[in-house]
C-alpha cells in the first residue's frame, strides 16, 4: 500500500462512486432489464424452441450496455458544475483509475452475469424447457467475457479522453481508426502483392507464410490479450493525471 | 502556506491571464480576492487547487506541489465553487461517502454548522434552494478542517440572514493554521470578516495589504468638502457630494469602505498604492 494506492480510500472511492451514481444506475438497470423480460417473455411463451437463441441476444446488449456504462463512468469528471469535486478529492489518480474500472468490469459483469442467468432461467422456465443456461456456461464463456474487458479498455480511455458524448466518440475515433488501418494495410498488400496476389505464388512465400502464421498464432494474441489494454489502461491513467477543469 | 511563485498561465488559444505572478498566503488570516470580471480571480483559485496547471512557476500549498493532486494535498483543500451541482442524494449520504477522504471532519462541527444554517441532514440535496446548497456546501467545507478553504463567491444566492450566518460562521472557524480565500465582486458582504485585501486587474495583483495596514493609511471619508487636494487619492460621487479616500494623516484607525476602497482601486491603483510607500509589499 502506496500514498498512491490506498485500498481503503479505493474502496471509500468506489462506494462513493456507486452512491453518486445509484439513481441513474438503478433507471438504466431497470429499462434494460424490463426490456430484456419482455422480448424473453414473448419469446418464451411464442416460441418456446427460440429459447436458447435469447443468450446471444442478451449478449449484445451486455456489451452494448456495458460500452455505454464504461463511457459515462468519468461524467462527473466532464460536467463543469461537478468537476471540481471530483478533481479535488482526496484520492489519487490510481485510485480513481482502479475504482473506475473496478466498477465497469467486474461489478459489471458479476451484475450483468447474474442477470443474464435469472433472465434465462425465467425465459426457460415459461418456455418449460430448463436447458437453456448451459448456453451461458459454455467453453467459449470466457473468451467473449475476456473479449468484453480486453474492448472495454478502449471505452475506458475514451470515457477520460472525451469532455461529453464519449461513447459516440468513442465509435467515431474507432471508426476512423480503423479506416486508415485497412487503407493502411491494403496499400502495404498492394505493395508487396501487386493488384493479383501474385506475390503470394513466388520466391517469399514459405518463409513469409512462416512469419504471418508465428505472428497470427502467437505475436497477435499476446497483443491482444495483454499488450492491448494494458497500454490502454496506461493512457487513460495519464489522461486523469492531466486533467484539468 | 500558499506559495505562488513566477506563475505564468495562460488558456488554450486565449491570451497570457498570469504573468510571472507571486503571491504568499500565510495561516490564520482571511483572504479577500476582489476583482473584476475576467481579471483571473477564478482562474487564481483553481491554481491554488490544483485544477489549473501552471505553464511555468510553482503552486505549493503546505509544501504540496498543487498540480500533483496528492491526496495528502487535496484532504487540505476544500473548494467551494460559485457555480456547482450537487448529486441527487441526501445530505446524511453525502456526508457519509465523501467525510471518510477529510481525515480531520468532525460530525459535531457539521451539525452545528447545519443548525446554524437551519438545514435538516435529512433532506434531499436536489431539492434544496441554490442558497440552501451553497450553505450546506460551505458547511460540509468548514467541518472538512481542511487547513485551505476557498470559496468563489459564496454570498451569491444567499438571503440577508444568511449573509449574516455566513460571517459569523466563518469568523469563528478561522484558526492559526488555516487559510480562507474568499473571492467575490459583492465586497460589502466581506466588511467586518476579512484580514487581508488583495486585488487582481488582468492577472496582475494591483493591491495586497491587510486591514489593519489599510486602515492605519487610508481614511474614507464621506464628503471631501475642506479636504486639501493633496490628501485626496480618489473620489466618486455619492448622493450629490463627493466621497472618497484621502491618506489617513492623523493615523488614528478608521473603518475600511470596502466599495468605495476597492473602486479606488481599480481606478487608480498607483494613487491608493503610495500610501503604503514605505511598507514593505506583501508580494
């Protein structure tokens, strides 16, 4: 335990924050799961055999709901009338940044988890068919929850980069992030390839093969995985440090 | 202490505000920040809490860089800004999850200081006035004991009995370790409550004496008929005669006009300035 990282001021800091956020949160946690009962009761009750389908769906809205939780976690912090109370408490930056995040992932996902599980079992039960949580518990389970947090942390930096609408922003930058990526990309393929591929058929081909499959089996999911949000974390720890009114 | 040393500040995109700006604010006075609009008044007071960066100079408050936000820094600040918005959550919630960051809050100062300001701990901060907010506010602040308070213009939106709650409030909570800024365009309101004057004109501090300093120089006289020329540092008209400042030749200690001192000021600040000649100036 640092002057930096104080777990009792972390916790004060995140009970603060839930507290200052409950009214709003509860509003939100009560349309989005009033939502889901109804599409799963019309679902259940209609067609019983589309049960199982309901998990996908709830899986997007946990993202979706999830991205534009993460986004809206620094408000206090962008509003000009509240700012100076959040800047002025006495809690570091890492502790701002920790209890943030702590709130949107795990306190997310146990919450969002938990009311996926009630929200199937119920469906599953009006549909007399009680097999459809096994869904949830799959083997691939902790990959899209691990997916979830590692494309949280780009949300993360976004809700401290942006002073308003951070998850719009957020998809924008995203966007255009990914635009000069593949215009990127694609030029550096027409480079090395030319307009047919050709390249592909020649001279490099098996050590390059080599490369690409060493970087896409190994290099690229280390990135992803680790490299990615840690970085991005890192960022975002700046940027509070940075801010200013 | 509050040690502002060769600050030099300035918005994106907007010109130099602070200019190899000094200033030094000692415990155990209260500080009157004056100015008019735009003068830096606001912007002085977020440097001294940390949330304005300087771009060169040093802001050290107790020893704490100001711009580092240590929580060891910022659990001896209370800021209390003119405009503000307050979650929707009781006063007992807000109390309880923001208290446990002062170390030295006292529950017993807050009650009173709520009894003072008639406010039920009860009641629901969205539903309270503006000034019932700002009251709170400020007693949340004072009972925080943190050893800097500022507070931007915290007579705005309050009713005359609450200005004279405020007053006494904060005359009795000042102490040999702490410092209150008070920065306001409503003078009148910090007659009687005040220790030390200090005025910024576009970011320059044009003026930064004490009261007792202020009143064993200066005289505010009411009509300047008879009074030679020479005494005279500034005069204005009020209801058909001429009032004004004139130098305080007797030395005999005289009441401070704040209005009247603080246009003086602004007018001409190196007439009001000469008084003071031979003190040493305070930054």
């Amino acid at each position: 335990m640092t002057t930096e990282l104080n777990l009792t001021r972390l916790g004060h800091f995140i009970k603060r924050q839930l507290y200052m956020n409950l009214s709003a949160m509860w509003v939100a946690i009560a349309a989005v799961t009033g939502i889901l009962l109804v599409v799963s009761g019309f679902v259940a009750y209609f067609n019983p055999d589309d049960v199982r389908n309901l998990i996908p769906f709830y899986l997007v809205v946990f993202f979706l709901g999830g991205y534009i939780f993460t986004s809206m976690i620094f408000n206090e912090m962008h509003s000009p009338q509240k700012s100076y109370a959040f800047l002025t408490l006495p809690v570091s930056t890492a502790e701002k940044l920790v209890g943030a995040w702590v709130i949107v992932a795990p306190v997310y996902l146990i919450t969002a988890v938990a009311s996926m599980f009630i929200l199937g079992a119920a469906s599953s039960w009006v549909a007399g068919e009680p097999v459809a949580l096994p869904g949830l518990l799959g083997k691939n389970a902790f990959k899209i929850l691990g997916i979830f947090l590692v494309c949280q942390t780009i949300f993360f930096l976004g809700a401290t980069a942006f002073k308003g609408n951070n998850f719009l922003k957020t998809l924008l930058a995203l966007f255009v992030f990914f635009t000069l990526w593949a215009m990127y990309t694609g030029g550096v393929g027409y480079i090395l390839f030319g307009a047919n591929g050709s390249g592909v058929n020649h001279g490099f081909s098996h050590e390059f093969k080599n490369l690409m499959e060493a970087f896409v089996k190994h290099i690229l999911p280390f990135l992803f995985w680790f490299v990615l949000p840690l970085y991005l974390l890192v960022v975002s720890y700046f940027k509070l440090k940075e801010r200013q009114v | 202490m509050i040690e502002l040393s060769h600050i030099n500040f300035r918005y994106k995109k907007k010109k130099q505000l602070f200019e190899n700006l000094s200033l030094t604010l000692q415990p155990g006075f209260i500080y009157g920040l004056l100015g008019k609009n735009g003068a830096g008044k606001s912007s002085l007071l977020k440097l001294v809490s940390g949330l304005l960066y300087p771009n060169s100079g040093q802001c050290t408050v107790f020893g704490h860089h100001a711009a580092a936000r240590k929580p060891a820094m910022l659990q001896d600040i209370y800021m209390i800004p003119e405009e503000f918005e307050l979650p929707p959550v009781s006063l007992a919630t807000f109390v309880k999850i923001n208290s446990v960051f002062y170390t030295r809050f006292s529950q017993n100062q807050l009650n009173a200081y709520l009894a003072e300001f008639e406010l039920s701990d009860d009641a629901k901060l969205s539903t309270l006035s503006y000034g019932q907010k700002k009251k709170f506010l400020i007693a949340f602040g004072l009972a925080t004991n943190a050893r800097v308070l500022i507070l931007d213009e915290p007579t705005n939106g309050l009713d005359i009995p609450s200005k004279s709650q405020f007053r006494k409030i904060m005359a009795a909570s000042l102490d040999e370790d702490k410092i209150i800024i008070i920065s306001t365009h409503q003078v009148r309101d910090l007659e009687n409550l005040i220790d030390n004057i200090v005025v910024l004109e576009q970011g320059n501090i044009i003026f930064n004496y004490s009261i007792a300093h202020i009143s064993e120089r200066l005289a505010f006289e009411y009509n300047l008929a008879g009074v030679p020329d020479e005494e005279i540092l500034y005069t204005e008209e009020l209801q058909g005669r001429k009032a004004g400042i004139v130098k305080n030749i007797a030395g005999v200690d005289s009441r401070v006009d704040m209005e009247l001192l603080f246009n003086g000021i602004v007018k001409n600040a190196p007439a009001i300035n000469e008084a003071f000649a031979n003190l040493k100036y305070e930054y």
